[in-house]
C-alpha cells in the first residue's frame, strides 16, 4: 500500500468511514420509520428546504406516509404528519412522548434549561412550581383580567393619541402584551418611555426579523460549523444573552429587597423556594433565570404576533372587522371594557379569533419532542431519546376538518345556527403534557386586547385592501405576518 501515497491512504479511509457510518444508518433505520436516504454527516440537507422545512414534510408525507424519518445533518428525526398520529402519540401516548428535543438552535439560546427545553425531573418541577405560582398571582382568575383590561386601556389610548396617522403598530401591541407577563413575573409593568423596557422590544423585533435568513436556518443542520461564521443567528444568540442580561439584573435586584413572608411577584416566589428546597438542583439562579425568560419570551412573542396577524387580516376583510364591531356593540356596548364572561355571547368574534390562530399557524413544526424510552409506535420503534416532530400545520390545515383550509374563514368555527363550534383539530398550542403552559393567558390577552381595539377604533389601511398580502413569512420556527402600516380612525 506504500506506493499509493498517504494522501491516497487518508482519502480511502475517510470513504470507507463514510460508507461504515451509511451501513450503520441504514442498518438501524430497519426498526425506525422510513425516509429519503441520508447522506453521512450533512443528512438530507439536499432533500429539504431549510427556509420552508413544512412545504418538504408535505411532499415527504406524500410518498412516506403519516410518520417518516428524516435526518438535520446527523441527527435523526421522527417526523409526525396528520392529527391522528399525533394525537396518538401526545395524547394516548403523552407520558413517552413528554420529552423535549432540542434543535441546535434552541439549545444554544436556552440551554437546556427552564420551562420550555427541560427534561425529566426537572421540567417536572419547574412546569408544576410554575403553573401553581402564576396562578397564585392571577393567571386565569379575575385579577389578571382586570390587568389585561388596565393594559388595553393604556393600549386604546396610546392609539387615539396617533391621530388616524398610519403606523407599524407591532411595538405597541409588544410592549401592552409583555407588560401583562412582567407584571406577574417581575411584579410591575414597565412605562412606555422606560428606556431600557424600549431596549428590550427591539431586541425581540430583530430576532422576529432574523428568524428567516438563510444563515439562521443552516445553523439547525450545521451548528458546529455555524458557530464559527458570522451572521444574522449571532445577532439572534446575542440578544437573547442581552435580554437574559437584563433578567438575571432583575432577579438579583430581587434577592436584596426580598420580604420572604411576602412574596411580590414569581422571582420571589421562586427565591422562597430555592431557599425552602436547598441542595435541590432543580431550583437554582440559573434554573431561575431561564425559567423568567421562558415565561418573559412566550408571553410576550405569540400573543402580540397574533395581534399583529389579526389587524392585518382584518384589514384585507373589511366586512368581518363590520360584523364583529357590530356583534361587540350588540352585547357590550361602548360604556363598559369587554370581559371574559362576554366571550360566550359572541360567538362570532369568538370564531374570527379561533380561525386567527387557525390560518396564521404560528408553529407549524410544533416545539419538537423526544421519547423518553425506546417506544413502539404503529410498527415502528423509536429508539430513546429520538427527536419528534409532531407538526401543527397538517392538523390546523386539514381540508377534510376545515374546507379549502388555505381561505381564511370564520365559518370554520361556526355552526349552521351561527353558534360557536368545538374543534379537536384547534390545537394552536400544541397538546399533550408539553401543552403551551401560558395557552390560558394567551387566550384571553387575545380576546380583550382585539374586542377593546375593536370597540373603539375602525381598521384604515394605508394600501388598497386587494394588495394587502396576509401570507405569513415563513422560518424555521414560526410564522411571521408581513411589515405593514395601518391607521386607527376612532369610531363616532
């Protein structure tokens, strides 16, 4: 072999470890669903469109089926197509299925920490510590409604006072939709002017402006690599350090002024318990920390691109903006705030704002899962620890459960009589035991904030209706509506 050289050499081994690495692949994918054939080390880059992953699941489902495999450079990934087996999986089989998997991404911003990317015992705690604390501080009783009902107030004002001028109004339904988080979270909300709250936000609408470069996408197939090239997915980990910066300030601004027999907000809930629970790993600053972005990120980010999307649609349907004003006057009038208990008798409001949620489709992959054990599921067994991609955007988008899903219509939600009617394909935040732990809040944030714009102001677009384009850009982790500028011209 000495006359080939040792340049020679070096390529044939690199090959013939490339082909040991594709047997081993193949060889173990006997047990795991099928799937298009990947190559060694770079996956099925080639197979897939890391700008739109959902329109390549769709062909992928064409030939695979309701449950394929597919690979994000070496890392596979068991892709769920279709409510019935992701209902059998989060649901029937929701304990084997409550892992979190963690795209390269998401595990370079959140390290594996708080609510959302935990796993095991720890998000166990953390989940139960949290859904018990927020609602000892409101959430989905009659005081976080009447916060909400507060913020949209400041919210309709801040509107009157731009005088029907045409704006981006997307700062402003951030900073009345985070307030109500921070106020449970950091236990006040922060003034319009407050220059480092206006810091805050901008991070947050440059992170939502990058999530679709080409770069931030690449970095899920190749994050080693990524890591060592500049770009827009540098900007996105520096914010969120920027913003977990000015969360762990809080937080030790908190432990000085703490009174433990009283308790003002979740960071000091969570201090109590850190100190009642010591040597308990699960509760620390840092578990703290990430715990308060988590919450700080959810409950700000998809409530106020819902609004953001809605405004917008309602521009491009003028008649229903009419009937849903016309319905709020019937039922609340213009002398009082609308409140939850209102909900139930509007019911077409109620079916716009279901079908809002419905056609934006703001996490079509879903967060993705992980198994917690080797698991069969249909004839296939899904080795422990394998990454799951239960897809949202097949379940909202089924033509069979909501006709020519692609148009957007209230009539999805709506009965025959015009009552409100149930879907069990509504699942715009997830389902299962990895269910959205603010979906409650979210809901009613949704609800209050659009009845009170809708209450007091008339949509004016600052394009001709037909050339507005409601089609959301696409990334790889949500849907984002399009840049627009609309006026709100206060109704006489």
């Amino acid at each position: 072999m000495a006359f080939l050289g040792l340049p020679t050499i070096l390529v044939l081994v690199c090959i013939s470890c490339l082909l040991i690495a594709a047997w081993r692949s193949t060889s173990q994918r006997g047990k795991l669903p099928p799937g298009p054939m990947a190559i060694p080390i770079i996956g099925n880059v080639f197979q897939l469109n890391p700008r739109n992953l959902m329109e390549s699941f769709k062909e992928l489902s064409k030939k695979y089926g309701p449950i394929f495999t597919i690979h994000l450079g070496p890392q596979k990934v068991v892709v769920l197509y279709g409510y019935d087996i992701v209902k059998e999986a989060l649901i029937d089989n929701g304990e084997v299925f409550s892992g979190r998997g963690l795209l390269p991404l998401i595990e370079k911003l959140f390290k594996g920490l708080g609510i959302v990317t935990s796993n095991g015992e720890t998000w166990r705690q953390l989940r139960r510590f949290a859904l018990t604390t927020l609602r000892d501080f409101g959430m989905g009783k009659k005081g976080i409604e009447e916060r909400i009902q507060e913020e949209a107030h400041f919210l309709v004002e801040r509107l009157r006072n731009t005088h029907d001028k045409p704006f981006n109004p997307g700062k402003f339904l951030i900073h009345a939709v985070s307030n109500i988080i921070c106020s449970i979270v950091f236990g006040d909300r922060f003034d319009y002017k407050d220059k480092k709250f206006l810091d805050l936000i901008d991070m947050l609408e440059e992170n939502n402006k990058y999530q679709n470069r080409i770069q931030t996408q690449l970095y899920n197939f190749f994050p080693t690599i990524m890591d060592s090239l500049p770009g827009p997915h540098k900007k996105i980990i520096k914010n969120i350090n920027n913003v977990d910066d000015f969360i762990s300030e809080i937080v030790r601004a908190h432990q000085k002024s703490i009174d433990p027999s009283c308790p003002r907000d979740f960071i000091d809930a969570f201090i109590n318990k850190m100190e009642q629970e010591k040597g308990n790993s699960h509760f620390t600053v840092e578990s703290l920390t990430r715990t308060t972005l988590d919450l700080f990120l959810a409950g700000t980010g998809t409530t106020s691109t819902t609004l953001r999307f809605a405004l917008l649609i309602l521009q491009k349907y003028p008649e229903i903006e009419e009937k849903i004003q016309k319905e709020i006057d019937s039922v609340v009038g213009r002398d009082r705030s609308p409140c939850m208990a209102d909900r139930s008798q509007l019911p077409y409001t109620d079916a716009v704002i279901h079908e809002i949620q419905r056609f934006i489709d703001f996490l079509p992959l879903n967060v993705p899962h992980a198994v917690t054990q080797d698991t069969k599921l249909r004839e296939y067994i899904i080795p422990k620890g394998t990454m799951v991609f239960p897809l949202l955007s097949p379940i909202l988008q089924d033509s069979k459960e909501f006709p020519n899903p692609e148009k957007f219509d209230p009539g999805h939600f709506l009965n025959a009589n015009g009552t409100f009617r149930k879907s069990e394909y509504f699942m715009p935040f997830s389902t299962g035991k990895r269910i959205c732990a603010g979906e409650g809040l979210a809901r009613m944030e949704i609800f209050l904030f659009l009845t009170s714009i809708l209450q007091n102001f008339t949509l004016k677009p600052a394009i001709d209706r037909k050339d507005i384009d409601i089609s959301p850009v696409v990334t790889t982790l949500a849907n984002m509506p399009r840049p627009y500028e609309v006026s709100f011209i206060p109704r006489s």
